[in-house]
C-alpha cells in the first residue's frame, strides 16, 4: 500500500519489435522518419493526478532498465509487440513490480492480456487512468477498468518535453476529432472508438496549434468526416499559417471547396486508405466510402492543390489474384502517388474480420509478433499466401525503385514546393527504402515474376 507516498513514479513503456527498434548507426532515415509524436503516451502522462511522476520509454529507442525506482510500470501496445509487452512484463512482475496495461491489443485480448499484467485499462486511458491510481495507492487495483468514450473537451494539457524531441520526425501532433464511423472490416480505429466521431472544441485546438511549430501532423483518424467541423476548422487555421498533415478518406477531392479550404489552410499532405482497385475488394472489406470513386482523378485535383498523397493499399483480398500487383503499380505509377503503404491484409483481433476468419479457419498464424503487415497470417483465397507474401515485396521494391522514386520526384516537382519534395516526400521514400530493404520479406520479391505467378 502506497497510502503514505506523497509521489510515486510511474514508468511507461511503448514495447519495441526487430522491425522498428532503432539501430543508431543508421540514423537518421532509419528511424525518425517513420516516427510521430507518441500521442496516446502523452495523453495517458497527462492524465495522471498531480503526485505522480511518469517518464515515457520508448523501447524503439532506448533500452528498459529493469532496475528502475518506478513504483508502478504501465506497457502500452499493438497486437505486433504483445509478444514483447508480455515479456517485459512478466519480467517486471518477477521483481515485485505491479504492471498495468493498455492500447488496441490489451483492449480487445483481454482475457490473454491478464496473464501478465496486474490489471488491464479497456479503452481510452484519459478517465481511467486517474481511478486506476487512485484504487494503486490504496492497494486496491482491480483487473479490468474499462472507459466510456472520452468527451474531447476533457482532454488535459500534454506536456511534449517528456519525449526524446529528436528521436522524431515531429513531436508537433495534435488531434482534432477521434475515431470514425464507417465499418471497415479490417480496421481497428473504429471499433476501438466504438464506431463513432467525435470532435474536439475548435478553439481547443487552435489553443494547442499555437504552441506549436509551423508543421504539425494532426493523427486523426478521419479529418475531414464532419464537414461542417472541418470546414470551421479549416476556415479558422488559416490566419496560423501551418503547414499541416493528416488522414482523411478520398471523397475529400470531390469537395472543391473542402479541398481548397485545406489548402488554404496549410495542408501539404494526406494519408489516404485506398486500399483496393477492385469494387469487389472495397464490397467485401465494406469500404463502401471509397465505392465507385475515379482515383486517379481525384489523386490529380488532390495534387492540383499541392498536397501530396500517403496511400495506402491491403493485398489478400479474397478476390485478389495475383495479377493485382502489377495492375496496382500501373495505378500507382501512373497516379504519381508520392509515398505508398502496402500491407498484406492482417485480421487484427478486435476487428469483423478478425472473428470471421477465426470462425472459417483461416487463420493459420496466431504469433502477434507476425502481426506488422510483413507476413502473411490468413489464406488468401484467389492465390496462395507465398504468392501475397512474394507479391507485395516485389511491388514495394518497385514502387521504392531509384528509378521510380527520381521519376516521381520529377513529377511531384510540377505541383509541390520544393521544401516538401526534399524535405518531406524524399527523406521518406528514402527512409521506406532503406528500412524496407532490411527485412526478409522485401527480398521476397525477388522470386515474384508478374508475367508468371
Ligand atoms: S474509413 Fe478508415 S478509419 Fe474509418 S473505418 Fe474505414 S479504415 Fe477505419
């Protein structure tokens, strides 16, 4: 019991994996680039009640010391580091110290996630967290706190000097509005924040935008879903003159004045779930907000009002063949998307399809470890998993080519400003080359031939 401590300390811990733990000779493109803010750890420190002291470790970074003074460790994590979020903690449990967890995997796995943590925050972690010390100090920490959705106009003040600053591409990220409503079968943004958006006061958020630098990333999960809100915001940021990135769903570039009003207002760039060229493939994920929709001409006025296009695509559709990489780089190519994302589909526990596969039995891997879109867990129906596997390597390796990455620069030059060409799309693309070249998987495409498989 803790009744007497005036402080405690409390440690937080973002597990590492062998794809993202930093080499420091390689710095910086291959580990800056690829890494924000770490929001959700800077809303739970925040959370805190005055007389505890949180420090934020970043295994990707920095390596845990087991030693720590910490009355109280909390491991936050996805489903691909449980595997070592697990470790960590059974170790720390081994040395007296209690261990609470929390994030997407722990909130959906609850029953697995118990087995080594003392007591487990379901959901977002802003109302929790201050119930979860208070019943600590009193030894009295029960095993499952779960929330209700956060009102964003609750969320306390973060304190950004808890990060290692240069460590990542930017500790400039903010939120605007949380979650989304539609129902992609494979997301677990959604379900985690129960199928509903939800919108933070505007003048909170330009409050927050004001302490910031110039560029500031807004990790929302869909921006620009409540037009209305997005129109306002918009509309207000323009005097702050910031230049800004986010995600938002493809049907922003058939709203002219949306679009132009997101430019105006400092955006340079957009992380767009494509996701499929198929309209079966979009059917059967159930993205129907991307049905029907002429992606290369709404990627063209995206890029007509300088903003640049993060895209991501998921292979393993049931309806994919193998011919879908080929076909997808003639897309990508032609589109002059500057930076790609290409996942093999991951049915992440929590998720519709998560339960269906589970249920049909095609599931065949169930080491979360291999849960980071560079293996295939799943039998794909249309070809088989080495096909999926050997396909989205060789279609990175051509996206990522030098040869495609010059030619898409060059393109990008007619639309961009060069600071976002050399500042922004090269250092990732680079940075997507160099990391992706380092794994097993990326060589895969060595042995994909698309005229064959
Ligand atoms: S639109 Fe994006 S955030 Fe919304 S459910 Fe689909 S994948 Fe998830």
């Amino acid at each position: 019991m803790l009744q007497n401590k005036k402080n405690i300390k409390f440690l937080l811990i973002n597990p590492t994996s062998p794809l993202w733990r930093v080499n420091p000779n390689q710095r910086p493109i291959n580990s800056s680039v690829f890494r924000f803010s770490m929001l959700p750890s800077l809303y739970v420190a925040a959370s805190m009640p005055y007389y505890v002291k949180t420090q934020i470790l970043d295994e990707d970074i920095e390596p845990i010391d087991f030693d720590t003074n910490a009355d109280l460790i909390g491991i936050s994590f996805m489903t691909y580091n449980a595997p070592r979020a697990y470790e960590i903690a059974d170790q720390f449990r081994e040395m007296g110290k209690m261990v609470i967890f929390g994030g997407y995997h722990p909130t959906f796995m609850q029953q697995e996630a118990i087995q080594h943590a003392d007591s487990i925050c379901i959901g977002e972690s802003e109302n929790n967290i201050p119930i979860m010390i208070k019943d600590f100090m009193a030894g009295k920490l029960k095993p499952f706190y779960k929330s209700e959705l956060v009102d964003l106009k609750d969320l306390p003040v973060l304190n950004r000097n808890l990060l290692k600053n240069n460590a990542y591409v930017t500790i400039n990220a903010l939120q605007a509005t949380r979650g989304c409503y539609h129902h992609c079968e494979f997301c677990s943004v959604a379900p985690f924040n129960r199928y509903k958006l939800r919108t933070r006061p505007i003048d909170q958020v330009l409050d927050e935008l004001k302490g910031l630098g110039r560029s500031v990333i807004f990790m929302d999960d869909n921006i620009a879903l409540d037009r209305e809100y997005a129109f306002e915001l918009f509309t207000r940021m323009i005097p702050l003159k910031k230049r800004w990135y986010s995600q938002c769903e493809i049907g922003i570039a058939e709203d002219d004045e949306l679009l132009q009003l997101a430019r105006r207002s400092g955006c340079r760039g957009l992380f767009i779930g494509f996701e499929s060229l198929s309209q079966q493939s979009l059917s059967n994920w159930k993205k129907y907000c991307n049905k029907e929709k002429d992606y290369l001409e709404l990627v063209k006025k995206i890029h007509s009002m300088g903003i640049g296009i993060f895209a991501a695509f998921v292979f393993g559709n049931d309806t994919d063949e193998a011919d879908v990489f080929p076909k997808t780089l003639d897309f990508l190519l032609k589109a002059n998307i500057e930076v790609l994302q290409s996942t093999r589909l991951t049915p992440f526990p929590g998720t519709p399809l998560f339960d269906k596969m589970t249920k049909d039995g095609r599931i065949f891997d169930k080491d979360w470890s291999h849960y980071d879109f560079f293996h295939v867990v799943h039998k794909p129906i249309n070809m088989n998993p080495e096909t999926l596997h050997s396909g989205t390597a060789w279609l990175q390796q051509q996206f990522y080519s030098y040869k495609n990455i010059t030619r898409r620069l060059r393109r990008a030059s007619r639309y961009l400003s060069p600071n976002i060409l050399m500042k922004v799309v090269l250092p990732i693309n680079m940075g997507y080359r160099f990391k992706l070249s380092k794994y097993e998987a990326f060589k895969l495409g060595n042995s994909f031939h698309p005229d064959i498989n």
